[in-house]
C-alpha cells in the first residue's frame, strides 16, 4: 500500500507470510505527519485480518533515522488543555492498533529514534538496532509537552526508571549499546549488517508455534494494560499551558524557548 503525499508516506510490502512496513520522509527524518498515522492506522487494520501473516517489519527510509518524532508544526493549531487530551488520546489509538497487531513485529532502528519513533519502537516485540541508533524523547527542552500515561509506562518497561528520567528530564539521549544493556534491544548490529541480522530474527520467529507466539502475545499485552490511569488532568495542563504554545513557536521558528513555568 504505497500512497504518496507531500507528507510523506508509509509503505508496505509484503514477502509471503512477512510484511514489510516502511516510514518514508527521510527529508524530515522520517517525522511522522497526521497523513502517516493514518496510513498506518489503515495499514495495519488491514495486516491484523489477514491470517496468512506471520510476522510485520517496521523501519524508517534513507538509513539516518527509524522515525524523529512527529511533525511539531502539526500543534500551532492547538487552543488549549483539550486539544493535548485528544491528541493524546488520539495517539494512543494509533498505538494500541500497533500493539493488537497479533503476529510479533520487529522494528529495524538505524539512526534516530526519538518522541514518537520511540513511541512506536516501544510497541514493538522485538527492537533491532544499529550501533549508530539513538533513543530519547527530549521534550522538555523542545515544545514543553507530555505523552498519555500508556507511553510514559512503555518507555519505563523498555528502559528502567533511572535511563527513563534521564531521557524525560535531562532530555538525554540513550546510545545503542546502552539500550541494549537496558533491555530495550533484542540485538545490537553494525550499520552494515543490521538487514542481516534482521533477517535471523524473522527467520527465528517463522520457525517458532504461531499460536503460542500470539497467545504469548496477547497474554503479555493484557497484563500490561491493567489499571492505567490516563491522567487526563496532567496532560491537560501541559498543552493547556503557556510553556508549551512557546516552546512549539520555538521549535518551528529554530529558536530557544524561554521557559515561564505557566
């Protein structure tokens, strides 16, 4: 399914019992635009019917990034707290479809994976990188926002409290080697060989009991759900602030935000 747009594209392939999803912007990093959450919202509503699938691949184009966040110029149109509730709740849409996909996906990071390429990197099953990924989400020194609980507690579940405040808080970002020594990556490659190494995952997983391998799935995603509080309080008051209208402006205009705490 390959739609083109001046927004960028996902596209997607497929290799009998394996699909291939491609995030195509590199010009922008591969900065996901609402077209693109849609298309892979449709991509992957059509991929969880077909029983003929085995396994789904998601990777960002052009070799310098899996997905750099999404589009910021996207929030200039936000009014206030509401606005930050619905897109949180609209983002988490877009991820839940991911995470019910029921086949095991692979996200192949090379390059940056940052806001929501990390977002979408942590709802994948499997995370492979190359040795030149890496991993943040440094909003508190670009647009002043949040993400819904449901992300924070993925990101927390990949990496650990401590590498999780330092991304949050210090907006630092995780080498590759580092978030393979956290847990996040299920195998680390040279640039040159991440294909490679991918291939052997997917090769493992086509070997391996489907049906154990999505029960496995399911089960493990239901215990990750349970009683999450959306918090709609916390995000409501960081869109609905000052900082965050300030840091956007910021962030599209490349200059520094000066932070008011309001």
């Amino acid at each position: 399914m390959t739609t083109p747009t001046s927004d960028g594209q996902v596209q997607l392939e497929r290799d009998g019992a394996v699909a291939h999803i491609t995030f195509d912007r590199p010009s922008a990093h591969n900065a996901f635009t609402w077209t693109m959450y849609e298309q892979l919202d449709a991509i992957l509503a059509q991929l969880s019917s077909d029983p003929s699938l085995r396994a789904v691949t998601l990777r960002g184009a052009g070799g310098k990034a899996f997905v750099a966040g999404s589009d910021i110029s996207q929030f200039k149109t936000f009014q206030g707290g509401a606005d930050g509730i619905s897109y949180e709740a609209k983002m988490n849409r877009y991820f839940e479809r991911l995470l019910a996909v029921p086949v095991p996906t692979v996200a192949i990071i090379d390059g940056w994976a940052v806001g929501g390429g990390l977002n979408i990197a942590a709802c994948c099953d499997i995370r492979i990188a190359s040795r030149r990924a890496k991993f943040g989400s440094p909003i508190a020194r670009t647009i002043g926002n949040c993400v819904s609980m449901q992300t924070y507690a993925r990101v927390l579940g990949g990496f650990g409290e401590a590498r999780t405040k330092r991304m949050l808080l210090l907006a630092e970002f995780i080498e590759a080697e580092e978030a393979m020594t956290a847990g996040f990556l299920a195998r680390l490659a040279e640039p040159e060989t991440i294909d490679q190494v991918a291939d052997e995952v997917v090769a493992r997983l086509l070997e391996n009991a489907p049906i154990t391998l999505r029960v496995s799935k399911a089960a493990l995603g239901r215990i990750m759900a349970r009683d999450l509080d959306p918090a709609d309080d916390l995000i409501g008051l960081t869109y609905g602030s000052e900082d965050f209208r300030r840091g956007v402006d910021a962030f599209v205009n490349k200059t520094k935000p000066e932070w008011l705490g309001r």
